[in-house]
C-alpha cells in the first residue's frame, strides 16, 4: 500500500490537503466551504464519510473556514493545539464535545494507520503549526504560511519523500502591487508568507533530502503567478545541479481546483 495524496484547494482562497494511507483518510485544513469541499472531494471519487479527522495548521479563515460545517455533517473530529482551538472556536460554530482533539505540537500521535506529528513554525497566528505524516516507511511533510525555514522546520521536514511547500509570492510583483504597505510588510515578514526565492532554496534542501515529489502551494493571486513560481524555483534548483523532471518532480497547486491524487 501506498500513501495518496491530493490537494482539494490552496490558496488564501481556501486551503484543504488530503491525505491517505490503506483505511485512513485526513484533510489537512478545510478552508473552503462545506459544500466547494464536497465538491472537490467528489471529482476525486472520495466520498467524505471515509474521512477520519480534519489536522488545523492555524485559525486563519482560509484554513478553517468549511472545518465546522464538515465536523457537524459528518461527525468528523477536528485536531489542533490548545492556543488554536482558542482562537478558532467561535468562528467553527457548535463542535460535539468528543470531536474537539486537542494535540501536542512536537509529539507523535497516530490517527489509525498514519502517524503525525506537528511542528512550530513562523506565521502570525497564535499557535501555527506544520505536519508531517508518516507510514512507517515514507513520510509525507506539510509546510505552508511560514514566513521563514527555520531548523526546527528542517529538523522535522527533511526526509520527506512528497512536500506540499509554500511558494507564496514573488518579492518584486508584491512590491510594486496593490497591497497596502502594512500588508507588504506582513507578507514579508519573518510572520508572513514563503517568496518563490525562499521555496526554491528551500526545495534545493528538500531533494538532497531525498525528496520525489515537490508540490508549490498557497500561491498569492494578487502577487504570483503558477508558471513565475515554477519557473523561480525551477531556475533555483538548475543553479544548484538539480534538475526538474530528471531528479525529483515539482508541480503547482491550483487555487480552487483539485489536484490529481499522487502515489508515492
Ligand atoms: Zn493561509
Ligand atoms: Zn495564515
């Protein structure tokens, strides 16, 4: 058996990741309403009664918005540390008692056949986190709205055989684009978001690693393009003797839209 891997959306549009390993099905966030959701899990044959949890990386509205309305349809329970369920509790509605799963960050834990762990990381959120997962033979890592690659995030995502990697913006369009300036400062920030410079330097890390498949997500609208992405991170990589295709495979994920589910 192999871990499979699709991406529901990602973006500040909504963010939902899945994730499966022989009778255990997780979304990692759920950031677009229930219904979008459904939607997307359907157009990939998943039927959401298979789902076992939903893992919150932070409380930020893309990334929770359809988990409430999803616990309550289908009696899901939701994980996240004690710092994030404070924060998001009041924007998730009513949650039955016994689906609030308050995790550790830095400890194991197993969700029936796939083992998790999450991780600190840089955001400005209360308590945000990274995942890995792993099926006592490959490991899956998780990384999106991080404004800095930290060792503790290397510490815990090298090794990994798929990366879902933030590739957020492009520093110069964000410079000269519409946001305003306390939001380009955020952005930024070691608070904010991943540059497509940051991921490419990043991903050159990851594939020495020993990483097969690298999956360029929560792509800013405003502030990026999917082929400047790939091809920043692309250029990166060549610059460093690794080549695209050859070595590893890299791919964008759409914003709204699945992806294709991926074996490894
Ligand atoms: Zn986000
Ligand atoms: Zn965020």
């Amino acid at each position: 058996m192999k871990f499979k891997y699709a991406s529901i959306s990602s973006g500040s549009c909504g963010n939902c990741h899945y994730i499966n390993y022989k009778d255990t099905s997780l979304l990692v966030d759920s950031g677009l309403s229930g219904k979008k959701t459904q939607e997307n899990l359907n157009s990939l044959n998943i039927d959401p009664k298979s789902i076992n949890g939903i893992l919150i990386t932070h409380e930020h509205k893309d990334h929770i918005k359809g988990a409430g309305i999803l616990s309550r349809r289908f009696d899901l329970p939701i994980y996240a540390n004690e710092k994030t369920w404070s924060a998001m509790e009041k924007d998730l509605g009513k949650i039955n008692d016994k689906n609030i799963k308050i995790i550790n960050n830095n400890k194991n834990f197993d969700i029936k056949d796939i083992q998790i762990k999450s991780f600190e990381i840089n955001h400005d959120a209360i308590d945000p986190v990274g995942y890995t997962f792993f099926n006592g033979k490959d490991k899956i890592g998780f990384i999106t709205d991080v404004g800095l690659i930290t060792d503790h995030v290397k510490e815990n995502i090298l090794g990994s055989k798929l990366v879902v990697l933030e590739s957020n913006h492009d520093e110069e369009m964000l410079k000269i684009g519409p946001y305003p300036y306390y939001l380009k400062k955020r952005v930024l920030s070691k608070l904010g978001h991943l540059s497509n410079t940051q991921a490419g330097n990043f991903a050159a890390e990851l594939v020495k690693a020993g990483a097969k498949n690298i999956l360029l997500a929560h792509l800013s609208g405003e502030n990026n393009f999917p082929a400047l992405a790939f091809e920043t991170v692309k250029q990166i990589l060549f610059e460093k003797g690794i080549k695209v295709n050859e070595d590893f495979s890299m791919a964008v994920l759409k914003r709204q839209e699945s992806s294709c589910l991926y074996e490894i």
